[in-house]
C-alpha cells in the first residue's frame, strides 16, 4: 500500500484547511492518506515517536509524510526511522526555541519545503538555511505562516510531487 501520512501544527488538528486540499490530491493520485490527530500530544518529540509507532504497526510499501508548522518538524524528526520516499514540509518549525532539535536530520529520497515570506511565526531565514543543509526543493510565496494566499501553489507542488512519485 502507498500511504500520505499528515503531521498538523501545534494549533491546527487533522481536518485543517491545508491538510483536506491535499488529501483530496493524494486521493485522486491514488494514495492512501490519513492524518493523524496529535491535538492531545503537545510534545513535538512525543508526537513524532506516536507517528513512528503507529507506521511501525503498518504495512507500507512506500511512505511520503507530510508536515505542517510543528508537524514538518515532527515528519522531519520521524522519517530517521521510518526513511519516507518523500517528505513535503509546510513552514516547517525549524530553528525554533524550545525544541529538543532544532534542525532534525530529513531522511528521504525526496523533500520539497515550501515557506511564506511573511511567516511570523518561523521566519524564513530558519527554513532557508535548512533547506541549503539538505539541498531541499524550495519554494517561497508571498504568504504567511498558514500559507492560504499561496494554497493554489501549494497543491500544484504537491500534485506535481505525488506525479513525480507515480511515474
């Protein structure tokens, strides 16, 4: 089975608005997805050891997670254990006080990081410089932290990855 697994922010939750346009994507594409609900689990640590246990018990042929804020921390974080073939962070929080690692290592054959320059939130010089650490597809957009003034271009790179991925 081909799995999209989606990890949401810290003050998102499973149904976000990012997370349904996408699923919508994957599912046309032909992907499993799910996202997992991490409302009860503040830890970014404890969410991505969640994550892993649950794709642990799993039977995947091929895996690419997916990360919003908190969540592309915790993809990132989890894919040194579950090596995705693809990893697709939004605005990820990287670079950020208070997390145990600010730049945890991506293990993926594949990763696309896409940003907003208005992020408030994660400034962008955090995401640039992490994306340069792993030679990441980078994309930056007119956008905040949510990204919804980008969403058009959002789903076009993750269709476009998801294609990529099918061929």
């Amino acid at each position: 089975m081909r799995r999209i697994v989606f990890c949401h922010g810290k003050e998102s939750g499973p149904r976000g608005f990012k997370i349904r346009e996408l699923t919508a994507i994957a599912r046309q594409c032909g992907w499993q997805a799910e996202s997992i609900d991490f409302t009860c689990i503040p830890n970014p640590d404890r969410r991505a050891a969640h994550l892993q246990e649950q794709e642990r018990a799993a039977e995947t042929e091929e895996l690419i997670l997916v990360g919003s804020s908190m969540g592309g921390y915790v993809a990132a974080l989890a894919s040194a254990e579950l090596r995705p073939a693809a990893i697709f962070l939004m605005a990820p929080a990287v670079s950020m006080p208070g997390y145990r690692i600010p730049r945890p290592q991506i293990h993926a054959k594949r990763c696309v990081i896409v940003h907003g320059w208005l992020d408030a939130v994660v400034p962008v010089e955090n995401v640039l410089q992490y994306a340069a650490q792993h030679r990441a597809e980078l994309h930056v957009f007119n956008a905040g932290h949510n990204l919804h003034d980008a969403i058009t271009e959002v789903k076009f790179l993750f269709r476009k990855l998801l294609d990529d991925m099918n061929r």
